[in-house]
C-alpha cells in the first residue's frame, strides 16, 4: 500500500500509449474505491479501465490490435489470473500487473505469489513505515484504530482509512488469543 504501484503502472500505460502501442487496462469489480471505469493512484493519477468479475473475461474484451495489457489490484483477480497473463505474453502482449504481494497479515496474498515467480521482470516497491520512516513492505489493517486481527477477513477494500504502511518491526496482527491475554 502507497508505494506508488498503480502510479507506476499507469506511467507505463502512458508510455506505451505516447509510442502508439494499443493499451487495454483492466481491475477487478470489486475494487470499488474509485470511479468503476478507471484506476486511480493515491495521487490522483487516472487512466481509463474495464473492471471485470473474474481473469478470463478479460481474454473476451481483448482487442486484437492490443500490444500492452495492464491489470491493477493483482491480488484481487481468482487464480485462473495466471494463465490468463501466461497466455496473453505467450501471444506477444506485454503484460504489466500492479498488486500486492502480502496480504494484511503478511502472508502471501493468493495468486501474486505464482505471477511473480513466471514473471520475467518484477519491480517490489516499498512504501515508508507512518511509525518510523524506514521502508515499508508491510499492509497494517486498522480497525477503529487498533490492528485487525488475523481471523479478520482476508479482503476489505480501502484506502489510507483502514491501511497504513509498515516496516517489519511495526507490523502487528494480533491474534485472538494475543488480544485475550493482553485485556488480563
């Protein structure tokens, strides 16, 4: 969360575009924050996309003419999302996909893991710890303040409203148990 991801993605886009290659950007339905038509980076960078409920609809809106696929919220998309990006490169596109690769308890978030390891170019971008100011590759899920627990549920979506970023030494998710004793 808020290291620039899906700002560095749509720089890509704009890229691309600025040498006449056709872009298609899509995000998965549920990413609701925004406006449903595009991604949106923290900053307020936009460009234009096709939300899509699950990876394969996205191979029956592809365009023939397109060079470059780009899908923000990785995380978000079901598992076929692999072989949809492996076909898709396997045809020649250049496929870009920003997501997170820990979820809120610092595990890894469904599918991101198996996109990272076919992935031919990985670029991890860190965040600063809102505690310390060292880099960040933490996602603290807030709940009225206080860290969600790790039952919690995997996805919620927000913004800077429910997730800070963190360093390793000031992640926390409690577990249920943790929190029983700490209140003895």
């Amino acid at each position: 969360m808020f290291s620039g991801k899906t700002a560095q993605l749509i720089l890509r886009v704009t890229q691309a575009q600025a040498v006449g290659q056709k872009v298609q950007v899509f995000k998965p339905k549920l990413d609701t924050r925004y406006v449903s038509h595009e991604v949106q980076s923290h900053a307020g960078l936009r460009v234009n996309a096709v939300p899509v409920r699950e990876a394969r609809e996205i191979l029956n809106l592809l365009e023939p003419d397109t060079k470059v696929v780009a899908l923000d919220e990785g995380q978000f998309f079901d598992p076929a999302i692999v072989a949809v990006c492996n076909l898709l490169a396997d045809q020649g596109k250049w496929v870009i996909v920003a997501g997170l690769d820990m979820d809120f308890r610092g595990d890894p978030f469904r599918s991101m893991p198996q996109l990272l390891a076919v992935a031919e170019v990985v670029d991890k971008l860190t965040a600063l710890c809102t505690v310390c100011g060292k880099p960040a590759s933490f996602s603290q899920r807030l709940i009225n303040g206080e860290p969600a627990i790790s039952s919690d549920p995997l996805i919620l979506v927000g913004g800077s409203e429910i997730y800070q970023p963190r360093c390793r030494s000031h992640h926390l998710v409690p577990d249920k148990e943790t929190l029983a004793m700490s209140a003895v």
